[in-house]
C-alpha cells in the first residue's frame, strides 16, 4: 500500500482474538474491514509480533503500527497478564515487536486506546469532565479521561466488589458466557459493577465498549445508575482507531 502518513495500521489484541485495519488518523475512520486473527493461548510475545506482522501484511502495509495490549503497559513495558500469557510480563513490547517487525511499533492499554478513539471521534468527543470508558470482553478494561486528556493505565476491572469478588470476575463478557448466564443476569450483576464504580468514581459519562457494546439492547432495562451511560459509536473498532491515533502520538 502507498504511504500516507495520516494511515497507520491499529491492532488490538484481545484475550479472543487479534484484530486490525488501517486508520485515517485526522477522521479516525478505518479504511477497511478489519481483518482479525485468532489469539492463541497463552501466546508469546513474538507468536503476537508474528500475527501482527500477518495482519500488516494483509493490508500490504509497511510504516508505523500503533498497537493496544489487554494489560497495563507503562513506556511500553507489559507489566500485567490477566487474560493473556503469563510470560508477557516483564517484556519491552516496543523494543520487542518493532525489532520483529522492521519498524516503529508504540503499544498501549486497550482500553486506554479505546477510549482515546471515543474521546476524539466518538460519543466522548468534547465532553468536559471525567469520561470513563469501560470495555466488556473477555476482562473489564477502563480508559480514564479528564477534560480529554488520558490517565493511563487505570485497572477498574480489577477493583474488588462489595461482594469480595474482582470486577472482571464478576461481570465479564467471558463471565456471562463461561457460567452461562442470561442477559438479564447478567445485566443485574453488571449493573452492580457499575453501581459500585459510580460510587467510588462519580464519572460525569460512562462509554460501554468491546464487543458486548452492540448487544447493549439485551441489558439496558438493567442498568439503573445516576451516571449517563452510553454505547461506544465506534462500537467494537474503537481499540483499532485509538491504537492508531496514539501511536501518531509518539
Ligand atoms: C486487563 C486490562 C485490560 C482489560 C481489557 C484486564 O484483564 O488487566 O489491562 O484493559 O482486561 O482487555
């Protein structure tokens, strides 16, 4: 494909799958369907750098790979593995899949990423205040925002409920499937979650990313918080298009 500095190539890594398109970073569309891999479990660092490399080539892509990781990653180190290989932790992903892939690769937060499309092309787009962006899949993801800037790193996935039990365990896209759960089950203990986030967060907006944003018409009547609560428009893209549009950041 012919380099255009405002394409770049988003990646979003998920505890399911891996998936990918090249994004026009001034719109923050993408310029094609996404093409998504399977993740393997427990996969390596350069079994990931691999499937990132399958996903540029692809697109016939070469430039600059902006890329979001489901752990918390600080100047590009991994230093979390709750949904994927262990071994992950420790890693230098920016040194690690730029060397196996011949160019300049910034990884990120996945739900930071997310976050940061919805806050500069989505339904957070200039909103004043603090923006939360919480991504459903196989974990529980947040992307923290004040007046549009990111705090990175935040881990709301993690806090531990009322209840005794950490959030993503509790109420997972991956919970509802794994103990078979109705949505309005599951809806009620989602609602919980939020309930609880509400408490300690107070968030002006909260956006509902991953992919479990375009079923939101299964759990909605569930949901009674004060916050207003809203799917993410960029539905399950936001991770690829924030990907993008951080790594024009760096
Ligand atoms: C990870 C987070 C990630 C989230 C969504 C959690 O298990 O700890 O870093 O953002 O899953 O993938």
């Amino acid at each position: 494909m012919e380099n255009n500095i405002n394409h770049i190539l988003g990646i979003d890594i998920g505890g399911s799958g891996i998936k990918g398109s090249i994004v026009d970073i001034q719109s923050g569309k993408m310029l094609f369907e996404r093409h998504r891999i399977p993740t393997p479990p427990n996969a390596k660092s350069e079994k990931i750098a691999e499937i990132i490399g399958e996903i540029a080539q692809f697109f016939d892509y070469q430039g600059v790979i902006g890329c979001g990781f489901p752990a918390v990653v600080q100047n590009g180190v991994i230093k979390t593995a709750a949904n994927i290989g262990k071994s992950n932790i420790g890693t230098n992903a920016n040194k690690l899949f730029s060397e196996i892939l011949n160019t300049k690769v910034s990884v990120f937060n996945d739900a930071d990423a997310a976050g940061y499309a919805a806050v500069n092309f989505g339904v957070g787009k200039g909103i004043k205040g603090t923006v939360l962006m919480l991504t459903i899949g196989t974990g529980i993801g947040s992307g923290l925002f004040i007046d549009g800037k990111l705090v990175p790193n935040t881990e709301f996935g993690h806090i531990y409920m009322q209840n005794g039990l950490i959030g993503e365990k509790y109420a997972s896209d991956f919970v509802r499937k794994n103990e078979d759960l109705s949505w309005e089950k599951w809806g009620e203990r989602f609602n919980e979650y939020l309930t609880y986030i509400e408490k300690l967060f107070n968030p002006d907006l909260i956006i509902i990313g991953g992919g479990t944003s375009k079923k939101i018409a299964n759990f909605q009547h569930k949901i009674n918080i004060k916050t207003k609560i809203v799917p993410a428009k960029l539905l399950n893209n936001a991770g690829i298009i924030g990907a993008a549009c951080l790594a024009a950041t760096k």
